[in-house]
C-alpha cells in the first residue's frame, strides 16, 4: 500500500501565510467582501489598512463591525496613493473588473481578484498587456479563486498532485444542495447565469485537477425546470462537460434547487490507480481516499467560507514574500476563464461543442 495513504503523508490544506501579512486595501467592500473578505482577514490576522466602496453607505459600518479596518478611503485614488497599501483586493462587480486591475498596476500594487477575472472576451484578450506591465514592475496579480482552498478541495487537489490517484481519468460534481435566491438578484440578469458565473468554482477546480493536460471541449447546456417562477429569467438546471487532450473528461451537474435534508456538493475524481470521493458546502465538507483495496477517510479542516478566502490571499503573500508566481495567478486563472466563456457560447449554441479560445488555453474557437 502507498505510503501516500497513510496519515503521516497526509497534506496540509489549510492556508498559509508568510510573516508579514500588512498592507491590504479592498476595492469595492460589498456582500461578499464584508461576508467573506473581512471575516477570513480578521480570523487570519490579515492587516487591512483600509476599505472603498462606490456608494459611501456600504461601508458606513465597516469599521464598526471590524475594528481591525484601518480606515475608510473617501474615493479609490486616495486607496491607490497610501503608500501603507501593498495589495488591492478587488471584489467589485465582473464588468470592467480589470480595468481597476490596470488601475492598480499603475500605482504599483499587488493585485488580488475576485472571480471570475471577467466576463467578456474582449477584456480578456487586453489581459497580456497588463500582465506585461506587472512582469515589468515587479507584481504579483492572484484571482481570488477562492474554490482552489475549500478544505476537502484543497486537500484532493493536494493527494492528486502528489500521485495518490495515479493519472486523472475523470473528474464528477454534483450539485445536491438548493440554489442561493436567484430571483430578483443581480445574478438572475446575468445571461446563462449557472454556466458563466455561478459554475465558475467548479469549472476551475476540475480544469485545475484535469492538468498537466487543457481543455479542448466544452458542451453546456441549461434549461428550465419544473416548478420554477415564472419571474425567474435564467434556467436552474445546468449541466458542463469538458474532455482534455489527454483523453481525461469530466461533468458538472445542477439538476435544479434540489430539496434535501441532506445538502451537498459531492465530487469524484478517477485516476488510474484509485479513487478520491468527497463533499464540500454545507456542513458535508468530507474527503476519502480509495486505492488497493482500503478506503482512509480524512476530515478537512475548515470551511470553505471563509477559510478559502484566507487560502488565495495567503497564496499571494507567500508569493510576494518568495519572488514567485502564485498559484493562482491571474495568468493562470485566465485559461479557466476561457473554458466558462466557451461553456456560455455552448449554452447559447444549444449545448454545441466549443473550443476554448485563443490566448491561455492554446486552442481556437470552433
């Protein structure tokens, strides 16, 4: 039996950070940054010199609730100007999301942001340009995929790397849990919105465990479900499937707001040589593994929120400190990108296969 199964071989998935952890400035301090952003920065002693928001009352009580805020900047070239700010953590809004990535390499900064880097295809194309800039001065730009560090995640990614599975063959996810509240939200007038926002965590992780080998097809396809408002406007069932150069494939599936008293996301991951099945969300994060026979269970330490929102602030730290690219690199982030918008151009298609497009993933739109 490996020695990979034992306990003693066991990966840390929890975060990791270098000494200093200083410095931070969050652009853009709404839900998800004061749900999310401020909880795991708090928790994990991440200094946050200040916070900015485009409407003044969201972050009228910031400081009242996390008094570890430095401060509040009265407009964003303010934020970009304090020198005490190494790292701007953008979480505003997907569109034009990497303008104030530009933005922030022009004043010189660290960048960490939220996901998904863009929705539009122009904007991506712009990405290697401001890359260039960054490679040039010297920064560091992560995307807050903060999926990479949900615990049970992070440690399949982490037994997978390490050959605990052999050769990825396929990778499964299920959504057994019921949808967030969709109708009347910004996110029900987001087109296609399961396969080109919400998916978006699933997406990446599976291309990430799919790796060394790309993407080279995406099928999507959603649709309407019985006993869904007549006010919503996007479908609530979804389905992803993606077959890599390798010949590895893999599926992502939203039946629609599943009713359970047992919430779940579970997943699978087949290799050649075992098995790694596990669960995360709702209170079910779970991961064993199965190879030669014998089956090791493993308790995942930590929750997705906010623990993987510590993750990618703590990967991009650690870079800075190290002089290295990290692991969620916008650069990196960007290929994943590229497989949710040939996942929303097959959707549109009516699930037609479409191959990822041009700059990251090294292939050419059918």
């Amino acid at each position: 039996m490996s020695d990979l199964v034992s306990a003693a071989a066991v990966p840390d998935p929890r975060p990791g950070f270098p000494s200093d952890r200083g410095g931070v400035a969050i652009l853009g301090c709404g839900t998800v940054a004061q749900s999310a952003h401020l909880p795991a920065y708090e928790q994990y002693g991440v200094g946050v010199v200040g916070v900015w928001s485009r409407t003044r009352s969201t972050t009228e009580q910031v400081r009242e609730r996390f008094p570890f805020v430095g401060r509040v900047y009265d407009d964003v070239e303010d934020l970009l100007a304090d020198p005490a700010v190494r790292i701007v953590d953008i979480a505003t809004p997907p569109a034009g999301r990497l303008a104030w990535v530009n933005r922030a390499v022009d004043a010189g900064r660290h960048v960490l942001a939220q996901k998904p880097l863009t929705v539009d295809a122009a904007e991506l194309a712009a990405l290697p340009a401001i890359l260039e800039r960054a490679t040039a001065h010297g920064l560091r730009l992560a995307a807050n995929q903060n999926g990479r560090w949900a615990p049970a995640w992070r440690l399949a990614t982490l037994l997978a790397s390490e050959g605990a599975i052999g050769d990825v063959v396929g990778v499964t996810h299920l959504h057994d849990k019921p949808l967030p509240p969709l109708v009347g939200s910004p996110y029900d007038d987001v087109e296609h919105m399961l396969v080109t926002d919400y998916l978006m965590h699933w997406i990446d992780i599976t291309r990430c465990w799919l790796e060394p080998g790309s993407v080279t097809r995406v099928c999507a396809f959603d649709s309407r479900v019985p006993g869904q408002p007549e006010g919503s406007r996007n479908p609530w069932s979804a389905t992803v499937s993606m077959v890599a150069d390798t010949g590895a494939t893999a599926t992502l599936r939203i039946a629609g707001d599943v009713q359970t008293s047992q919430p779940s996301c579970p997943f699978w991951i087949h290799g050649t040589k075992g098995t790694l099945r596990g669960s995360v969300l709702a209170g079910a994060d779970r991961l064993s593994l199965d190879r030669d026979g014998r089956t090791v269970d493993y308790v995942p330490p930590g929750q997705w929120f906010v623990d993987g929102f510590a993750g990618t602030m703590g990967e991009l730290m650690t870079a800075v400190a190290e002089d290295r690219e990290p692991e969620n690199s916008v650069a990196h982030a960007a290929g994943s990108v590229e497989i949710m918008l040939a996942a929303g151009e097959s959707a549109r298609r009516g699930g037609e296969p479409v191959r990822p497009a041009t700059l990251w993933s090294g292939g050419a739109a059918e």
